[in-house]
C-alpha cells in the first residue's frame, strides 16, 4: 500500500517504528492493521502531510514491558532536524472531543528570547496582584483565570507563563532544571555552563474545529523576565 518501514526501535517499554508513505490510505490501513487506531477522517489530513514530505513515527507500549493499567509512562524524546519551527498539532486533534491543553517549554541562546506563537492569538491573564481564597486551592483559582483568558478570546490562543534567562528566577516558583537536565534535552554543554540560554513556558488550549494550521513558533528576541504570580494574602 505505499507504505515503507524506514525504521524500527525498542525504547524503554515502546516498541516505535518510522514510516515513510506515498499515498494516505495505504498508511491508514497500515496503522490499522498494526493495531494503532485512526478514526476514517485523517485519511485527507494524513495525505497532507504525506505531500509535504513528512515521516511518521508511531509507538505503543510493548506487551514485554510488563506495564500495568495506572502505571506512568516514560516521556519521548525525538530529536530531528527541520528548517520550519513548528508543532504539527492538527494530526492530534483527530481523536480529541474537547479543548485540548498543550504546554510547551522551550530553550534556546539567550541572544533569541523567549518564544512566542505567531499564527494563533495571545493573551494574557492578571497577575502580579494579591490572592485571598474563596474556599477554593490555588490552583483552581488559576485554572479559572486561564480558562477566562482562553474564553475571552473565542478561538485557539496562548499565553507566556514563563520566560527566564540564565537558569536564574526570582522568586523560583519551585526547582529550575539543572545542568543535567538541561544537557539530556540536547542544550549545548558551553551554553548551560555559562547560563547564556532562555527558557519559556507557554500555555496553549484549543479545541478541534479551532485548529487549521500547524502551531508555528518564532524567536522574538525579547529577554524581558516574566512569570505569572501572585501575592497569597495571609490574614492575622
């Protein structure tokens, strides 16, 4: 059906295959046929990307692995070169039937700032102010917040939650990467040692019928320091 396995891997408890694909129902018979579930509506999406010359990787958990229900799984790592600095974040809304959340942490030279969305909208949430409870946690408290930023705007949107310079924060909202962990996401060793790297959080949430293009990001040389926090407010 058009289908080549490009490359196979036993990765922690994934067994992960590459394919390359010339035409979308061949693929989607493939995934099928080997147990990773499409719904029939990606065929179109899946030739899109076929067109644009994109690969595939495909993973689930493997049966020797001894994973049981409940059990975390281990994060992914991939690792891939590519002259457009994007997230191809329409394949992933196929299965979805609500708004969906993604975070992303980005690294990058200091010089290069924090990064920002370009083709979907921004927006920002209060902060910097002082939070007294209503009988709610904190954390309540700002899910409500960025749900009322996301509402505000009608469509798929974003917000910085975090943007830091130099592995410095202050006041540290909790334990900032250290070099170990920062080297393991493919940071430069030089570049981590001398702090000359930028660090950003955004937060994105979107539903299906919102999403109609590839979430695309840009460097926007801006190394302003800026996190989302409040004052807790603690009465006598």
């Amino acid at each position: 059906g058009g289908v080549e396995v490009e490359a196979e891997y036993i990765v922690g408890e994934y067994q992960i295959v590459v394919l390359s694909a010339t035409q979308s129902e061949g693929l989607f018979d493939w995934l099928n046929d080997h147990n990773y579930q499409l719904p029939g509506q990606s065929v179109p999406l899946l030739q899109e990307y076929i067109d644009g010359g994109s690969y595939f990787l495909a993973a689930k958990v493997n049966p020797e692995a001894g994973i049981q229900s409940g059990d975390r799984l281990s994060p992914l790592q991939l690792n891939y070169n590519s002259s457009v600095f994007q997230i191809p974040i329409r394949i992933g809304t196929l299965q979805a039937k609500d708004a969906q959340d993604l975070v992303i942490y980005a690294l990058n030279d200091y010089d290069l700032g924090r990064v920002g969305i370009s083709n979907y909208e921004e927006f920002t949430i209060e902060d910097e102010c002082m939070w007294e409870t209503q009988g709610e946690e904190f954390g309540q408290f700002y899910a409500t917040n960025f749900s009322d930023g996301y509402d505000s705007t009608g469509k798929a949107a974003w917000t910085v939650e975090y943007a830091w310079g130099g592995g410095n924060c202050d006041p540290c909202s909790g334990l900032p990467p250290d070099e170990t962990d920062l080297v393991s996401l493919g940071m430069d060793q030089e570049i981590v040692h001398y702090g000359q790297y930028f660090f950003t959080r955004l937060h994105m949430r979107y539903t299906p019928a919102q999403v109609e293009e590839e979430l695309m990001l840009y460097h926007t040389n801006i190394t302003d320091q800026e996190q989302i926090r409040y004052i807790e407010y603690k009465s006598e």
